[in-house]
C-alpha cells in the first residue's frame, strides 16, 4: 500500500477528540507501543471463480470511501487522544505465493507486527493466490474496526464487486459521525466502585507475564464441537428467563476460577455500543469492553449466577460508551495498571467470522498469532449445527481440555439450573481427571518389628549398623532390642515412648526396642527448645523420655526420664498392623506442633511401594537427617527391613559438607537421602572428584529445582537421581519420579512423578473437586499411607482429612497440577502465595526465576510491608562468576513489574533448620538487618534527595505541589495521560533510556519512583542539564 500514486503523504482533512472505546486502546497504544495483541487479523479463502484482480478493486475501492480506514491517532501534549482523518489511496495488491504456508507466515508475521496508529495506514490488505486458489488477507489495528464493523464492511466488498460504483450505504467513522454520549466520571466510578467492592486487582495473579516488550506470548486452539451444548445452553437461558450469551459466560467465570484457584473473577466483555442508526451503521470501532464480576461467593448456585452476570450485562448497556481505563485507577487504588485489566475475556459470535464474496461464503483460515491480546480468552462461534470454540491461551495458563470443561459445566447446569456450584464437577472424562488410583495393597498387612524379624532371620550375621569405629549385626541388634523391649514392658510407660539420644547404634537399639514393646517411639532430639518440649508433653499428657534429659527440660511438667533396669523385666505385647509405630511433631501454622501418630502397616506399606520403585535391598544407607524428621524413618528401615548397613556420621560431620562428602566416600553409602538445600552444599564436593560407591542420590523434603543436579550429573552419569515428593501425614514418601541420565530431555518444571503402587492421588480445588488435568490445584493423598489423626487436635484433623469423591485423603497444603506426559509437577505451598498491590504472587517463582538465570545458586524470596508499601525482596547467594544487577534483568525480562524484587540482596549463605530447609524466620531476620545497613550507610538519606527531586518533577507536571511522598498519583489530580508526562520528564531529567510506563503506574507515590529509580537504573540524582 502507499499514499497518493505521486508519492505525496496523505492529506489531513479534520480532527476530531477520539472515542472512548478509542482512547482505550490509544492508551494501550502508548504503554506498549511494541504489543501487535490488539491487531486484527483475518485470512479466508475465496469461493472457486472468484475472480482476484476484481476483488482487489472492490477491496480497495470501498477502504478508499470509509473515513475510519482513512483516520489516524494522535495524542497532544496533555494527553488528549485525536482521530485525524488523512485521505491518501488505498492499494489492495494481488499476490502470487508458491504454498499456503508461505501464505500464512507472511500474514502472520504482519499480524504480529506493532501498528504505529500515528501513521496512515493503520492496514494492511491483499488478494493472494495460491496456484488455483483465492485468499482474502486483512490485519490492521482494531482502531480501524471491530467484529460488527468489519461483517458490514465485507458486504461492502460485495457490493463494490457486484459494481464497482455502487454507493455504499454508510462511510463515517465513530469520531466524526456517532461519537455518544458518555456518563459522568463520578457516576461511571460509583457503579465499578460498588461492583467490585473488595477485589483488590481484575487481573489474575500468576496470568500477566508479559516479555520485555510488554507482549503476551500464547497459543490458539480450537474445538469444534456440536451445537447440543449450544442449545442446551439457550434452554437454561429459557428456564432462567436471562440471556443466552449470560448463561455462558457465567459457565466461563466459572472455568476462569477454577483455573485461577479465584472465587471472584473478572471477565472483560465486549459489547457492541451500536444501539444507533449512525452507530449500527459505522465499519469503525464502536465496541467496547467492560467487565464482569463472577462472583461465587455471593452466588450459591448456578442460576443466581446466571442471573447476577444477566443483571450485570443489562446494566453495563448504561455505560458501554464508557471508558473504564478513565476511573479505574480511582477504583483500584494502590494496584499497578495490570490489575486493572481483566485477564480473561470473552465473546459471541452468533454467526461465523466468513466473508461473503459473490454469492459464495468464504472459509476462515486460522493465522496462529504468535501474540494474544488477553492471557486467557474463549470466543465461541456459531454456524449452525457446529459451534467452535476459539481459546486464546498464554503460555502460563493451565493447558487443559477446554472443551471438555466448559461444556461438562452446561451439561450439568442443564440437568439442574439450580444446582449448587461447589458441587458442579469439572471433567466430563475421567481422562480429563487429575486422579490417580493407588494400584495394589500388600496384604497381609504386617508391622515394623515383623519385617525386621524377616531381615534378621535372612542376615543374622551381617553388619546392620556402622557408627564411627563400632558396628553391631542383625543378630546383636536384634538381642540387644529385645532386652530393651523387656525393661520397657516392665516399666509401661504408656502409648508413646519419647527418644532423647544423638544418633548412635544405641538410638537404633533403643528404637527397635520402644516398637518391640509394642509402642510408638517419639523423637525428641537434645537440641529442642524447651518450650516446645512443653508443648509436645501438654499434647501427651505427660511423657517418659528414654535417655539424657537436657537441664532446661528438667522443669518441663510431666516429663520424666528413663535409663531402664536389667533387673526388672516384663513381657513385651506385640503391637499390629494398625497402632502406631511411631509419633513426628511437625510444625503448626497456629504455632502449635502437631503431633502425628503413623501405623505400623503405613510404613511397611510405604517402604515395599518404594522397593518396587527403585533398588534397595542388601545396600549400604546413610542416616544423614535428624531422627525427629520423617525421612529418616526411610533411611533407618529402609536399610534395616531390606538387608542393608545403616551407617551413621557424627553429628559434626553431617554439618560439614567437606567432612560429609569424605563420609560418604569413606562409608561406601549406596543410597543417600538429601533435601535440595543440603544437596546445594555436599554436591559440588562429590562431584569435584571425590570417589565414592552411591548408586542413588534421593531428594525429598522440599522443591527440587533440576539445574542443581547438572554438575553432580555429569561427573557421575551412573548415579540414580531420584525426586520423591510426600508429607509426614501421609508417611515418608508418595510420588516417585527418576530423571533420565540423559541431561538434555530433563524437564524444566520440578517433576515429581506418580504414586507409590499403595498410594491414591487427586488435584483438587478449594471445595475439593478434582481438577482437571493441567490445571494446579491441592495434592490430595489416600491410601493405607494416610494417617488417623492429629494428637490431641480433632478439629484440625477434620480438617485436613477430608472425603473426595467418597475416599478418604489428607489434603497437603501443596499446589501441584498433571504436565502432559501424566505426570505431577510440584509448584509450591499454597501458603507461599503473598498479595503485593492487587496482585496474589508465589515466591516460589520468583526463586526458580532468580535460580534460572544461572547468576545465583541460591535464593529465598520474602514480602514485607503492607499495602502500597509492600514489596518484595530477594536474598541470594552467588554462583561462582554470578552478578547481582545481571540476576535482576534476567528476572526482568521474564516476570512483570510486580513481581521482580525491589531489593536483590547477596549473602555467603541461606539460614538452614535442622532438617536441612532454608529457615524463612531467619531469612526474616535477615530483612531487618539490611534495612540497618541501609539506614547506617547513608542510603535512606541520599533515597531522600532522589524523593525531593521526584516530588519537583510532579509539580511542574501537575501545577500544584499539595502531595507527600507517600501520596497516590492518581490521588492528587494525576491521569494516564498526565503520566506519561512523568515519564518522558524522567528521562530527561534523570537520563534513564529505559524506563517502562508501567513501573510508573506501578510505583505511583514519590517514594516509589525514586526507590524505582534508585535501585533499578542505579540512578542517585538529576542528570546534568
């Protein structure tokens, strides 16, 4: 295309203040100049006998006579958006392509190409042809058209191809001819104020991840089904006495939040705003987008749903002329400009997306756009007995079968309109289900004690345990447990038996012997704080410890000791299968530890599971962990159930990750248990050339992030590297996953496999329905391997042990979702998820970012403050050659403003607790003393001068200075247009080049920018003039 055939520009003939349904997208113009999303784009291919050469002429003819294929938009310098009509000579070439898939490419990448609205034209058109064939391609900024504008404008085609000169029945565009009236600002902020009373953000936490250039990249896909649903649809819609078009956006609000783990959501909906003659008649933009608050905690079943979205839509026709961008940072206050967008939309085509040419109906060819204009988006198309549903879908969004979600959710609202919503299933397919069976039980089911009786008879004289220079066999073990048995039997000490002693062949003894007495050992290691040794014996109600008593546990009510007497014996009673082998105190949310009791035939069912999963008999294992941490229960019977050596460092040693990498060389150790943060330190020793017999490294007890096992990999390919997943509840280990030796088919996410062979499995929501496969949710866990309950805490076992789908399953806390090949990915806790201005962020990501970037080797995320305040920090601990400000611009450039750290700090080392974990309390502590660094260092005070200075800026923009630094932008006078004011006097001023518009609506009071400022573009003051 060009301008006048002499090469002159086109000649401005008016200008005219945009429409709101303009200025909306001009703005989203200007923050993302380099977003192509809200391109539209269509190719179809022609009837046969379409003739290319005269449809080109029609083309070209009838974009000539319309004003809104002839404007462009420009902004003053107060912010106020104008459409400028510029005549020039439209050209509609006909192109010859050698494939379809040159074709398509070339329309693609023009689709995915950005649109400086400035510049005529704002389009692109073309006949092409492929051998015989005709195409018809069109991609242009939606400120030229919309869906409605652009059916009529194809029957303008046809007009002109039937006669090149027949009048066209309406050629304005929206600005000059139908601009509507809008209603007050006040009146427009009110009604979204009191809609989304108490929703911090419209935008979905974890949705919004838009690369450097502010772009969503996604995916299209789609599902042509039959229109049974369809109708089915229309009969609710009967029923209910609402619209059609409500009863299915309300069954995708409810998909939306089931995907977004949200009870509310908002859905951007698009509404046609031609209720005129002139505005039914323009090709132009007339369509605007309001959105639509899906509530399901105000709505209990699916037809108060259905009639709260139909109220909604009847009411948003007041203001559909309305620009929401104008009030919403008034409505939002203190969130960035992403939360004030939906991240889910949807639309209603009742009659297909095809062109008539000639007579003939065109057939739509999908583009497959690299760049989508919403993270998530479902239009649903309608041509007669098919109905096609077109996903738009950012690559961070649950990849799921849509089609057999959504209309899962019709099918039963139709059977019953008034069904309850948290009793609406998800998936019409169970393999659609994120459902696991537990594959086989061992029966009979059998205890502890007699599967160690079995290994003695199979290994009387073999070494069972090593601890430094001493070693005893299974048949000295399995004498010295018995005496043990008898003096506990004499003294009867009650259903638990507390263990106090540093890891020894004396510990194992004393273990052996608390279950040969037929109770529950409970560990209590030397180290434990005194109060929570309280706590602990107040659960008991009073508790005999064997062993030593540390002395500030000698004032511990109902806490006694006991060293036992070989004069005084008794008969041990055999406990089975179902009591309880022994008793793990974990930590409490509320501050109180739980107590959890796990059965004998738990652990043996467990450990057998684990035995088809991977080798483990007759091997040499390593008690690495604290006998009061679950694990170690797989390391102790691990080895002794299976005829294996248990060898046992000094606690020193396990410390020391030079002397416990020498340990493991010098013991032989086979199978060595490690969770990822201990693994981060003993791993480059083993791999730096250290001799040693391991056969398999077995991770557990926190998220596995592969690229930390490349190294160790490589010097020592023969290594089983072994991720299991499981919880104390639900005994030791329940998912098994082993990496392939081969690096290169190494998943990304952290896999965690499939259930043990004892072992049932769900995803589930918060109303503990099953979700579908790909989409996160809560690991639930059933199976012998669950245990009876919480000590002493009825109420919390209730609780977490819940029913799903009629089993019985403890639910984890931990958020997990089904990856393609079948297998479970591990995301995080669901309580890692912190709010920071409107958005719900997981920390956990912000790590794996951090980690990805290969800059650092360890990192924990924290969120401190509250409200505009808050923001995030990161701790980090450098990889060898790693950079501090090369870690942040990685993380930059992958997750969106509100989530990339406001402070990356580098420390030696992460805290570790006892188990091996990183300690957040003491990553805590950490915060609070880099913010006294920061005070003693001068930093606050020069963060002052750069406060001043924005605080001067503001002024000259806003031509009053009646602010604080801590005031809101928006607060004091402040518009989206004025902003980006702010923003071009920063550069200047400041001399930053590359500063992102929405870090500014992000960071909107003065304190803000210039913490941005400072420790983003590193600036410390104005730039000289």
């Amino acid at each position: 295309m060009s301008a006048e055939a002499s090469g002159s520009v086109p000649v401005n003939v008016r200008s005219l203040r945009a429409t709101p349904a303009q200025r909306r997208l001009m703005l989203a113009a200007q923050l993302r100049p380099s977003d192509p999303s809200a391109n539209y784009a269509l190719l179809c291919k022609c009837a046969e006998g379409t003739d290319p050469h005269r449809l080109a002429r029609a083309i070209c003819r009838a974009f000539q006579e319309h004003e809104s294929f002839n404007e462009v938009f420009r902004a003053d310098a107060d912010g106020q958006v104008f459409a400028e009509l510029s005549w020039g000579r439209c050209e509609c070439p006909v192109a010859s392509y050698t494939t379809f898939a040159q074709l398509q490419s070339a329309v693609r990448a023009r689709a995915d190409t950005p649109v400086d609205v400035g510049v005529w034209p704002l389009f692109q058109v073309e006949v092409a042809t492929v051998g015989e064939d005709v195409y018809f391609a069109f991609t242009g900024s939606h400120l030229t058209c919309d869906a409605f504008g652009f059916y009529q404008l194809v029957e303008d085609f046809d007009r002109k191809y039937e006669n090149i000169d027949a009048p066209l029945p309406y050629t304005k565009s929206p600005s000059s001819a139908c601009a509507p009236s809008e209603a007050p600002q006040d009146e427009l902020r009110e009604y979204f104020e009191d809609l989304f009373a108490g929703v911090d953000s419209l935008a979905i936490g974890g949705w919004e991840r838009r690369d450097a250039s502010g772009r969503i990249a996604g995916v299209v896909q789609r599902y042509a089904t039959a229109a049974h649903q369809y109708q089915q649809a229309g009969q609710i819609a009967a029923q209910l006495a609402v619209r059609r078009f409500s009863v299915l956006l309300a069954a995708y609000g409810l998909m939306v939040a089931c995907l977004s783990r949200q009870r509310v959501v908002a859905i951007a909906t698009p509404l046609s705003n031609r209720r005129s003659g002139e505005s039914a008649a323009t090709r132009g933009l007339m369509m605007n987008t309001l959105p639509v608050r899906v509530d399901l905690e105000s709505c209990a079943t699916f037809a108060e749903l259905c009639a709260d979205v139909d109220r909604q839509v009847e009411s948003l026709l007041k203001y559909e002329s309305c620009s929401v961008a104008d009030v919403a940072r008034g409505v939002f206050k203190g969130a960035d400009v992403n939360a004030t967008m939906p991240s889910a939309n949807f639309t209603l085509y009742p009659r297909p997306l095809a062109p008539v040419f000639n007579g003939a109906k065109a057939v739509p060819v999908q583009v497959g756009r690299e760049y989508i204009q919403y993270p998530l988006g479902l239009a649903i198309e309608v041509d007669g007995d098919e109905v096609t549903l077109i996903v738009e879908r950012a690559r961070c969004v649950p990849d799921i079968d849509f089609a057999d979600m959504y209309w899962a959710i019709v099918e039963q609202a139709s059977r019953q309109t008034d069904v309850p919503l948290d009793l609406l299933g998800w998936t019409r397919s169970a393999a659609c289900a994120s459902r696991y069976p537990a594959r086989r039980s061992f029966t009979p089911p059998r205890t502890v004690t007699e599967e160690f009786s079995a290994a003695v008879a199979r290994s009387r004289e073999a070494v069972a345990v090593e601890c430094g220079s001493r070693s005893i066999t299974y048949a000295e073990l399995d004498a010295a447990s018995d005496a043990v048995a008898a003096q506990i039997a004499a003294a009867a000490p009650g259903p638990h038996m507390g263990l106090c002693m540093r890891p020894s062949i004396e510990l194992i003894t004393m273990m052996l012997g608390i279950l040969k007495a037929g109770l529950a050992y409970l560990p209590l290691p030397p180290d434990l704080p005194a109060a929570r040794v309280e706590s602990i014996v107040r659960t008991c109600d009073g508790l005999v410890v064997a062993g030593n008593l540390p002395s500030p546990w000698l004032e511990i009510p109902g806490l006694r000791s006991w060293a036992g007497d070989p004069g005084r014996l008794g008969a041990p009673r055999p406990a089975g299968p179902q009591d309880a082998a022994y008793v793990m105190f974990t930590s409490g949310t509320t501050g109180r530890p739980k107590g959890v009791p796990v059965s004998h035939e738990a652990t043996t069912s467990s450990l057998k599971s684990l035995a088809e999963a991977m080798p483990m008999r007759d091997s040499r294992w390593c008690l690495y962990h604290s006998y009061a941490f679950d694990i170690s229960v797989w390391e102790i019977f691990g080895s002794l159930l299976f005829g294996g050596v248990l060898c046992i460092p000094e606690v020193e040693e396990r410390a020391d990750p030079d002397r416990m990498a020498a340990f493991v060389s010098r013991s032989g150790v086979q199978i060595l248990g490690q969770t990822p943060s201990a693994f981060e330190l003993l791993g480059p020793r083993l791999a730096a050339g250290t001799r040693h017999d391991l056969r398999s490294v077995v991770f557990c007890g926190e998220r596995l992030d592969f690229h930390i096992l490349r190294d160790f990999a490589r010097a020592h390919p023969q290594v089983r590297l072994i991720n299991l997943y499981g919880i104390t509840e639900t005994t030791i280990h329940s998912t098994f996953y082993q990496l392939p030796r081969d690096q290169r088919v190494w998943p990304e996410a952290s896999v965690i496999g499939v259930p043990l062979a004892d072992t049932s499995l769900a995803v589930v929501d918060g109303e503990r329905r099953v979700v579908p496969r790909g989409c996160a949710g809560e690991i639930a866990i059933g199976g012998v391997s669950v245990m009876r309950g919480y000590l002493g805490q009825e109420a919390l076992t209730r609780e977490r042990v819940v029913a799903v789908e009629g089993q019985r399953m403890y639910l984890t806390g931990d958020l997990a979702m089904v990856g393609p090949g079948g297998e479970l990915v591990y995301l995080d806790r669901i309580d890692s998820q912190v709010q920071v201005r409107g958005h719900r962020v997981e920390l956990g990501e912000i790590e794996r970012t951090l980690l990805d970037s290969g800059e650092v080797a360890g990192v924990c995320a924290t969120a401190n403050g509250e409200g505009v305040a808050r923001e995030l920090a990161a701790f980090v601990v450098l990889a060898p050659g790693g950079d501090v400000h090369r870690a942040r611009e990685h993380i930059r450039s992958r997750l969106p403003s509100y989530m990339v750290p406001g402070r990356i700090v580098a420390v030696e080392a992460l805290p570790l607790n006892a188990n091996g974990k990183t300690d957040r309390i003491a990553v805590a502590a950490l915060l609070e003393a880099e913010a006294e660094r920061r005070s003693e260092n001068g930093s606050e005070s020069r963060d002052q001068d750069l406060v001043a200075e924005v605080m001067r800026l503001w002024a000259d923009v806003l031509d009053h200075d009646e602010f604080t630094p801590a005031s809101r932008f928006f607060d004091v006078g402040g518009t989206s247009a004025s902003l980006l004011r702010v923003s071009r006097e920063i550069r200047s001023r400041f001399g930053v080049d590359e500063l992102d518009v929405i870090d500014l609506f992000e960071h909107c009071t003065p304190a803000a920018t210039a913490a941005l400022l400072h420790e983003r573009h590193r600036v410390t003051r104005v730039a000289a003039q």
